[in-house]
C-alpha cells in the first residue's frame, strides 16, 4: 500500500484554473487564519501583489483601501491600472470575504484561494496578538467561513482550498500547486524563496502584527538620580498606554504614558506629544544595584534594550551630582 496516498497535505484544486494566461489571484480568509502564507509565497515566486504590498502581512494597501472606500482612488480605477501594467496580479485582504461577488464581477478571470485553519487556532491567535476575547474570536471565525463556503458553493471561478496548518509540512507540494494555479513562471531560486519563506510560526509576522507592540525610550542617563523618565506609545494606535516598572523580576509600579512634552511632539514620535512618563524610584525603596527593566503593559519586550544596572553606584547621585558630572 502507498501510505503516502494518503497523507492529507492540506491543499486540492476544487475547481481548476482557466487556461487564460491572464489571471487575478484572490486570496481569502480570516484575519490571523493563514493568508499571509499564501500571499507571500506568491510574492516570493514573482507574482506582483500589489504597488503597496509589504512584508509580513502582504496586503496591498493601494487596493485594499479603495475597495473599503478609504481612498481617493476608486476600486474600478485601481484595478485597471494593475491589469494594464501586469498580465496577472493578485490581492489579499480578509475583508473581501464579505463582498466575495462584488469583488468577482469586477476583477479580471479572477482565481479564488480559500485558506482555512481551525476556529480555535484563529481565535487564540487574535487572543494572543489583538487581546480580543476568545468566545467572540470563535464565533467570528465561524461566520466567516460560512461566508466563503456559500460563495464557494455557488461560484464558477477556479478555486483552490488550502490548510495552512497542512502546507508548512508539505511546502513542495503546496509550492508546485500554486505555482499552477497562479500560472506563474517561477525560477529555481524563485521556488526555493517561497519555500524558505513558509514557516509555522513567523517571528516576523508574530512581532508586527501584535496590538500590544510598543515603542518608546528610557532615559538611563537620568535614571542615575533615581528618576525614570521617558516616552512609550503603541505602534499601531495613539491611545495612552500603561507603562510597568519591574524590579529584580517584579512589577512594583505602574504609570501611564500620557504627560506631555515638546520634543515628543512630532510625526516621527507621537501626533500630540502626549506619551510621556515620569516615576521617582526613590519613593519605592529601589536602590542602584537593582535589576531594572521598563515596559508598555502586555508588550513581550521591555523598552530598554537591556536590564538596566548601576553596579558603580552605591547610592542615587542628586540632581547637583547628575549635572555636574555631566559637565565633566
């Protein structure tokens, strides 16, 4: 017997592609459910994924915020452009899963790649990296492909089905197959950046798609008086958030980041300024030779590069000691 027959590998054709050469490759599913794989797999093999289409997520922002009416540009108008500068393209944006027909009838021989992956898988990673409740992330989930099976039920368009649980083990097979889907004249070095780029747990993408990624400073210069004194904002909002104060291994405080200050003042660090923070470390026993580290609450990295130590110090310098040895 041919076990390997057998094997589920997470990846079927259900309805073969046209023998156009011209196509446009939807990729659909939910959000943090494995379209990111699929998109940038295309894109490692040459086909163009948009004019604005970046890593890790690969969603082109161009024609994704015209089709969510956030543009300037009309969704019809950008996709006329991208059919006149490529013979095929394609998109990825989970929320095309809700207007699967508006978007076939417009699109040019469109070519449809459903990603699947269980609901909890889904919801925990949305837990996980957007702090969203598990109960609703499941059902969510659910509703979504119920939208995509209806859709796929009645469409007549080419369409593959793909597990992206299954094709990070079998990645050749996945490859080779969408490369026929896609109708792309993939390289050796070509398959071989797809097949590197496939991995089940992407730091990349885990890094920069968390709503609790964080950015910010810690003045260790000043820190030698005992005052912690910085800025922290999150990377994907403006709301004010909370910074933590561990010592030796331990939450001890906790303030949050909104005071403002004038050099924060700006586009490269926040719109209003308001990120700042400021915690007297005296007042809470800490002394110099402590193990300090600073970060934004439900952030994985602290804001300081490394654990913050005065070892040389046997007690905090006065603000009078601090400026005089910095004059030296």
């Amino acid at each position: 017997m041919n076990s390997e027959m057998l094997i589920n590998k997470g990846v079927e054709v259900f309805i073969p592609a046209s023998t156009m050469k011209c196509r446009t490759i939807v990729v659909v599913g939910v959000a943090r459910g494995g379209t990111s794989i699929v998109s940038g797999a295309l894109h490692a093999l040459g086909l163009p994924m948009g004019e604005k289409c970046y890593p890790p997520v690969f969603e082109d922002l161009r024609l994704s915020l015209a089709f969510e009416g956030r543009s300037d540009e009309h969704f019809s108008e950008v996709i006329a452009k991208y059919n006149e500068a490529n013979p095929s393209w394609g998109w990825k944006r989970p929320s095309t899963l809700k207007r699967l027909d508006f978007i076939s009838a417009r699109l040019r021989n469109p070519h449809f790649i459903f990603v699947f992956r269980d609901i909890f898988s889904v919801a925990n990673r949305n837990s996980i990296s957007m702090k969203s409740d598990i109960n609703d992330g499941l059902q969510d989930a659910l509703n979504s492909y119920r939208l995509m099976i209806d859709f796929l039920q009645k469409t007549e368009s080419p369409v593959m089905l793909v597990s992206s649980d299954k094709i990070v083990r079998h990645k050749n097979e996945f490859v080779e197959k969408l490369i026929d889907f896609a109708g792309v004249e993939a390289s050796g070095l070509q398959r071989k950046k797809a097949l590197n780029f496939i991995s089940p747990d992407p730091q990349e993408y885990l890094d920069k798609t968390r709503i609790t990624k964080s950015r910010g400073d810690v003045n260790v210069d000043l820190l030698k008086t005992g005052l912690l004194r910085g800025w922290a904002r999150g990377v994907h909002h403006v709301n004010p958030v909370v910074v933590d104060v561990e010592v030796n291994g331990k939450k001890i405080a906790s303030t949050e980041a909104s005071i403002y200050r004038e050099d924060l003042d700006q586009p490269s660090v926040h719109p209003t300024g308001e990120c700042g923070y400021e915690i007297d470390l005296k007042t809470l026993g800490v002394t110099p030779t402590d193990i300090i580290n600073v970060r934004v609450q439900d952030d994985v990295n602290p804001l300081n590069s490394k654990p913050i130590q005065y070892q040389d110090l046997e007690r905090w310098l006065t603000i009078k000691e601090w400026y005089n040895q910095k004059q030296t």
